[in-house]
C-alpha cells in the first residue's frame, strides 16, 4: 500500500504567495524565466531558474547557477519569504481551469515505493534529465518543486478533503495570468491529519505518477545516494520522502498532445491522401478547425483543409493497452510507413504541440510553410493511463498532456527537517 505521510512545509506569506509561486522548471526557457520574474525579487524562479541572476551567456547547469540557487534559497528563509510551519500536515491544492476544479492532496511519497512498484509510471525517463534534478536537490537539500501524482478515488479520502474546503478559508487563494484558479488549504486537524495517512495506507494500494517522471526518479535516487552516505540511516529521514500533489483519477482530465510534421516525405497530396485511405475512412471536411469526437478518430490539417480520419477495424488492437492509443495508431499506420518517422524522440521533422495551445496552433504551424501536415488526436483517458501503468507497459513518447500545471513554491519540503 501507498505511504504517503504529512510533512513541515516550508510556505510563504499570503500577500506574497502569488508573485513567488511559479510554473515548473521545465516548461520554460531562461529568457522566458527572467520575463516572468521581472519585478518579483521573491520569485522562486531565482531558485528553480538561478541561471536568470546571472548574465545571458551563463551555462545555466554550472556550479555557480547551483550555489546562487542555495543562497537565494538561504536569503528567502531569512527574509522569511519561506517560513516552516510548526506541525507536520498535509495540505490541500486545488486547481480551477475552464469552470471545473480539482482537489489534490500535498504529502510526501515514499521514495522506496518507487522501487517497490507502489509508485507507477507510464513513461521511459532519461539519465540525463534525472542527473540534472538530482544537482539542484543535491545542493538545495529540498524538495522545492512537486511531482503530479494521482490515484484511484476514494470516498473516505473525498470527505475529509470536502469538510476541510467546506469549514475554512483557504490560506491562499489566487488567479494566475493564464486566467487559472490557485487555492490552498492546511490541514490543520491532527484528527484529519490521522485519518488521512491512514486512509493512504489502507486504501490506496498504488499511485501513479501524471506528470514528473524524471523528477520522481531523481527523488528515489536521491534517497539511495544519501542512504548509502549515512551509516546510522533509520528510514525515517527526510530524504527517504518527496513531495508530491495526489489527485483522484475521477478528477483529472488529460489534454490532447498533437503532432505537426514538416513534409509529406517525397508524396504528393493526392499520392498522401491515396497511401493513407488504406487504413482511414477520409473526410474533407473544409477550412474550418474540425476537432476529432472520439476514440480512433483524427482530424488532419493538409493544404488550407482539415480531414476527419476514421481508423479502420484492424488498424488497432482495443484489448491491448498500448496498441489501443491513437498515438499508438498514428505511428504505425501513418508516422513509420508513409513518413519514415520511426523514433519520435530524435527525429527532425516532427514536433509536439500540447492541446492546450488549441489546434489553431496546428493551422498556424502549417500554413507558415514550416510544417506540411498537422494530426490532432482525441485524448487519452485516465482509465487507459492507469491501464498501462498497471500492466507494467510505457506510453509511446508525448501522449499525455495535462493542466493546468502545478505552481511551485505554495509549499516546499526541506529534507533537512
């Protein structure tokens, strides 16, 4: 079963808490980090994105970003910017985007669960990427940023969530520039506190990562590494815990993660359009943005019109998890045999464009002459996810996109605690 248990955050003021809360690392460039944290001397972009204290030409992963990342950490402790709660909780983050909000849990995972399978994935991390967060954690000796988990809904869990929103304010209550909604509540009933870390325990048997596969992986590293430095290691360190934001699955939503591709690879339209009705029912459906309704259903943005795909009975496979996901579909009936695009991690002449861009953006990208042909897919669901991640077996690379995205910086968990 899941171990999931309360911690001392480290939290800032309220009348701070917005401008020092930031998106994630990893969903920006420097240039973009230094516009964001303009005017915001407390913005934890001078931690996650120390790089933007420094002049242009700075290598972004060189010691002296790292040690400007530990003192400025040091610096809002002291000007008490960040300031440790005295009792160990959990906290509640909910997160409203387009009128529906969802509810999520902030407690420390387990890093042993991740090599037990309690923690379950759904993608192939890269070494590199895991080293990088690794640095950054090694130095700052915390967890500033949290991992996106969700887990099977349980009502019990639920209750307590909805009396704790129901009977007190939340602690700090926002709307960023995207237009989404940011509301925190403590847990502050030890009674609640109990019950919910029980519940964990009885209740959640597994947990699955949603989106930060490369940060809970350096988390779980990291607890071996200091593991094997400490001779008196107990288990009950910090470092054995990470945080992490845990959602019901009923709650969530997954976006749709679509596909441009800059060439037709030596086709013509027609010649297009002829290769790929062997495994499609084609539509013309004109020059308005058609959307695609359901499972196997494409749309397809080529020459000023859009094209509805219908997949064909045998072009996928609805008992297997993997061979069931459109993206999966897209690959092997389009990508590999008609475009010569066999690895999506190192080919050129595709790129990924989140559904949360809307597919204007596909139309945008292909009727700039620098891609030839855009596909929008029809989400993959939540259920499918949980699927894959239950039977052991890895998503094709960008399939799921979700938002809005965690802010970092409402609460951090120091592993020196």
């Amino acid at each position: 079963m899941a171990t999931i248990k309360p911690f001392k955050g480290f939290r800032p003021p309220k009348d701070i808490a917005k401008d020092l809360s930031a998106l994630p690392y990893d969903v920006m460039n420097t240039q973009e980090a230094a516009e964001m944290a303009k005017g915001k001397e407390y913005s934890l972009l001078h931690i996650t994105r120390a790089e933007i204290d420094f002049p242009e030409e700075i290598d972004s992963h060189s010691e002296k970003v790292y040690k400007k990342a530990v003192e400025n950490y040091q610096k809002f402790k002291e000007n008490n910017w960040l300031k440790q709660d005295e009792k160990p909780h959990y906290y509640i983050y909910a997160q409203t985007m387009d009128g529906r909000t969802q509810y999520g849990i902030v407690g420390t995972a387990a890093a042993q669960d991740y090599f037990d399978g309690i923690i379950k994935k759904h993608e192939l991390t890269r070494p590199d990427k895991e080293e990088d967060r690794m640095v950054l954690t090694r130095y700052l000796n915390a967890n500033i940023e949290p991992v996106f988990f969700s887990y099977k809904a349980v009502p019990e869990i639920d209750a307590i969530v909805e009396k704790v929103v129901k009977n007190n304010e939340p602690v700090y209550d926002f709307t960023t520039e995207d237009g989404f909604g940011h509301h925190f509540w403590v847990v502050e009933s030890e009674e609640d506190n109990a019950a919910l870390e029980k519940l964990f325990e009885e209740k959640v048997p597994y947990t699955y990562v949603a989106d930060g596969h490369h940060r809970t992986a350096a988390a779980a590293r990291i607890m071996q590494e200091k593991k094997a430095q400490n001779p008196n290691h107990t288990g009950n360190e910090a470092y054995n815990y990470f945080m992490a934001v845990h959602f019901p699955d009923n709650q969530l939503k997954i976006i749709d993660y679509n596909r441009v591709v800059k060439d037709l690879n030596g086709l013509s339209k027609e010649e297009f359009l002829k290769k790929l009705s062997a495994g499609f029912e084609i539509k013309k459906m004109g020059p308005e943005i058609y959307k695609p309704g359901k499972l196997h259903e494409f749309s397809m943005y080529l020459d000023g019109d859009w094209y509805k795909l219908t997949a064909k009975p045998g072009t996928y496979d609805d008992n297997d998890p993997i061979d069931q996901l459109d993206v999966s579909v897209l690959s092997k009936q389009i990508l590999e045999p008609l475009l010569d695009i066999k690895d999506l991690r190192t080919s050129k002449r595709i790129d990924f464009v989140g559904g949360i861009r809307g597919l204007s953006a596909l139309k945008e990208k292909v009727d700039s002459g620098d891609y030839a042909v855009a596909f929008a897919l029809y989400p993959v669901s939540m259920k499918q996810l949980i699927n894959i991640a239950d039977t052991g077996n890895i998503m094709p690379p960008k399939t799921t996109w979700f938002e809005p995205k965690l802010r970092s910086g409402l609460v951090i968990h120091d592993l020196s605690e």
